[in-house]
C-alpha cells in the first residue's frame, strides 16, 4: 500500500490516493504520511496536500496520531481556518497533549485557533501536575440527574454522543456537581423507558482524585477493566474522566522509563532515531561513569588481596564466574522485585516477607550452583599435583553459596529501600546491584580462601 500511494502522488493522481484513504484506518494513513515524512520521499507541500484529501473529521483522527514533528510541520502549512477545523475535532485532552508537545510559537496559534470554552478547559487542565490524574483527563463525558427517565437520558446521548470522547459509560450527578452514580449504556438499552435512572444507578463509583499518580490511574484500570474512570476534586465533584487510551499511552510511557531506569540510562522523549547522537550520549555518560568509578571499589579489595593471589593464582580465574553469579542472580531478583512493586503485588508492608522468601530462595539456588561448581573444579584439577582440587573446589563453592544469597537480598531490599524514599525502584536495577554485588563478592571471597588456604596477608 506505500509504494502504490507513493505511485500516486508522485504521479499527481489524487484522486486515487483519496480513493485509498478511503478503505483505510486513521491510524494507517497516519502511518503512511508518516512514513513518507520520515524517509523524505514526500516534500512539505505533497504532505500538507495529502492531509488536505482526507474528510474533515477523520482528518482531525489521523492528525492524533502522528508525532510531534509531523503535527508542528501540519500547524505551519495549514491555514488559520484549516487549523480551526482540526482543533474543533480535537477531544480537549488530545488538544492538551498537543500543546505540551509545541514550541511557543505554535502553542500560541493552537490557542488562537481554540473557542473560548475550548481555551478554558485547556488552561485548567494545565494546571494540574505532569503525571496527576488531572493532567491525562477529558472534560467530554456524560452525565444525567438521577430524576431522568431512560427515554430522556437516551435522547440526551443521541444529540451529546458525537462530541463526547466515550458514551458507554455515563456518570450520575446531584445538583452540585456531586457524582452520585454510574451507569453504562447496556444498562439503559436494558430498561424500560419510564424507568428512573436514579434506580437503575450503580451508587459504588469507583473514583480517583484530580492530584492522584497517574500511576495510581493505570492500575485502577487494569483492575476493574474500566473503559473510563471519573476524576474528582476533594469535595467529590466530577471534573473529568480518564479513558483507557490514554491510559494505554500512560503504560507504555512507564514501561519506557523503567527500562531506561533498569539499563542506567536517562529516559528520552523521543524516540530513538529522533534523539541526536549527543543527546543518546548524555542520557548514557553520567550513569557509565558512576558506575565506572563506583566499581575501584573492587579494584582495591583485590589489590588489597595480592598475597592471596600470589599464594594461589587460580583464584584470579574464579573471579568472573563469581561476579556474574552474584549479578546474575541480583538482576533476576531486582527485576521480579520491581515488577511486582510496579503491579502493585509487592507493598512496602511486605518487606520482611520479601526478605525471608528471597532468602529460601537464595539457599536452593546457591546450593545448587555451588555443588555444581565444587564438582566441575574438583574433577577439573583432580590430577594436577600442583593443585589442592578439594580446597580450591570448597572455596569458590562457598563464596558462589555466600555471593548468591547476598545478591538476592540485596536485589530486593534496594529496591524497595528506593520506593521507600520515594525514588523510581527501577534506579536500583541490574547495573547499580552489579556493582555492588561485584564488591560485596570480591570481598567473602577473599576472606573465604585466607581462611581455607591457611594465607596471611
């Protein structure tokens, strides 16, 4: 489908590109504009054309759904009218994301192309912090007084419906704005027309509050399965909805933090091609080298042990099995940790019971990779006469046994030390615990052997 409208346009048949736009997705066509924007196969002008090709109010759909880049490019070539279109489409939470993507100049010309209520809506939103629930809510939804019929409230969507973000889910207030109800719309094609909506309301709404994490939002969805979820301020009057698109978005944009978090990067809100190679490095550099200079700690505890060395050099090649044992096991443990805590499975309560379930763990795992491992040394150096195979065997099994159960407990506790202090969990991932744990291993090790081996410094 991209070369035959690249076909198309090349050979200024539009008509066959609207044609093609016709059987298409909004999602797929912005994908295709995007496509030729990307790879620079379409000039400014062919691009501002095609979006022209398409009907006013699935125009305004496939503009949601490109990026930034492509939306800024639209705003410049479109006229004041052309602008003033797509912004009227525009739910208002789909116009507030918008604006927090602009420059200055664009926001301005966004704003200009707004209604008054448009323009308000948007200032209150706003308003509210970054990643709050009031920042990610609509104000379009639906809501009746309890005191209306089915038939009347049935009516009311009929005319309302195609300016609201969802219709399947309607909201119940009092007088004052209070939400006092929850109704969807199989509820009301299920009941007679003279019935009160008042009767057939569900009174148990499960609300959050305009200031709630918006992390606090995504996990009431996956919950409960909502559609939408209402927002309210502190007296309980409905301000919002959430939808579970936008919900949607909030995960990935999680998810995407977390595993910079975990890989020791600083996130980035581009993507990867779009980020300049010196952005790429200076997301990467400051972690690199704290964990660079964090790991002389290391350094100077084997420095520190050269006498063992001496006595024994076989222990220098057990060194990497250790440190990636103790890694290993500390990132498996850290990501289950941060997982669950992210799920909402692990609570900050649960400390002890994390604790003592990773430690049995601990000991299964590291009697196993330690028998393992005192076999494959004993049999490997058992005919070399200038090796003592048991002693060798005894010590790189129990330091394996001791590094195993301080990586688990370590990969645990950080982690849920960070949330403690009201730090992202993911921070204490993989390289940080590494780090740590290469230390922490170098150290049992070497102490282990001056002990087996009789060795005094």
């Amino acid at each position: 489908m991209y070369d035959v409208v690249k076909t198309a346009v090349e050979n200024r048949d539009f008509k066959k590109v609207k044609e093609i736009f016709s059987q298409l997705n909004e999602a797929d066509i912005a994908d295709l504009i995007q496509g030729f924007h990307d790879n620079q196969e379409v000039d400014a002008k062919d691009i501002t054309l095609l979006f022209r090709l398409m009907p006013k109010d699935s125009a305004a759909e496939v503009f949601t759904y490109m990026d930034s880049d492509m939306k800024e490019l639209l705003i410049n070539s479109l006229t004041d009218t052309e602008l003033e279109e797509v912004i009227d489409n525009l739910f208002i939470d789909d116009t507030v994301d918008l604006i927090e993507e602009m420059p200055a100049n664009v926001v301005a010309r966004i704003l200009r192309a707004s209604d008054p209520q448009s323009r308000r809506m948007i200032n209150m939103i706003l308003k509210y912090p970054e990643d709050s629930a009031g920042s990610i809510m609509t104000t379009e939804y639906v809501y009746m007084k309890k005191d209306m019929t089915v038939r009347e409230t049935l009516d009311k969507i009929r005319s309302l419906g195609m300016v609201k973000e969802t219709v399947y889910t309607i909201y119940v207030t009092s007088q004052h704005r209070r939400l006092i109800g929850v109704l969807s719309i199989l509820d009301l094609l299920t009941a007679d027309d003279d019935e009160l909506v008042g009767n057939i309301m569900d009174e148990n709404v499960i609300t959050v509050e305009t200031t709630e994490d918006r992390e606090v939002v995504a996990s009431k969805f996956s919950k409960y399965d909502f559609v939408a979820l209402p927002v309210v301020d502190n007296e309980q009057r409905i301000v919002g909805i959430v939808t579970f698109d936008d919900v949607i978005d909030v995960i990935e944009e999680e998810a995407t933090e977390d595993f910079a978090h975990m890989a020791a990067v600083s996130p980035s809100e581009e993507s990867y091609f779009k980020t300049s190679v010196f952005t790429h490095a200076k997301n990467r550099i400051v972690w690199l080298l704290v964990l660079m200079l964090s790991s002389t700690i290391s350094s100077v505890i084997i420095s520190h042990y050269e006498a063992a060395f001496a006595a024994i050099p076989l222990l220098v090649a057990s060194i990497p099995t250790l440190t990636g044992t103790g890694g290993n096991c500390g990132s498996q443990t850290s990501t289950m940790i941060i997982r669950g805590m992210s799920l909402g499975e692990i609570q900050l309560r649960d400390f002890f019971r994390v604790i003592f379930k990773e430690f049995r763990i601990s000991l299964i795992v590291s009697l196993i990779l330690g028998s393992v491992n005192f076999a494959r040394i004993y049999i490997q150096y058992y005919s070399d006469p200038s090796v003592d195979s048991f002693r060798l065997a005894l010590c790189v099994s129990l330091a394996i046994v001791a590094a195993v159960i301080m990586s688990k407990l370590i990969g645990c506790i950080l982690p849920m030390a960070a949330k403690a202090i009201r730090l992202d969990p993911a921070l204490m991932a993989a390289p940080l615990i590494s780090t740590i744990v290469d230390a922490s291993t170098s150290l049992v090790f070497f102490n282990i052997a001056l002990v087996i081996f009789g060795i005094k410094l």
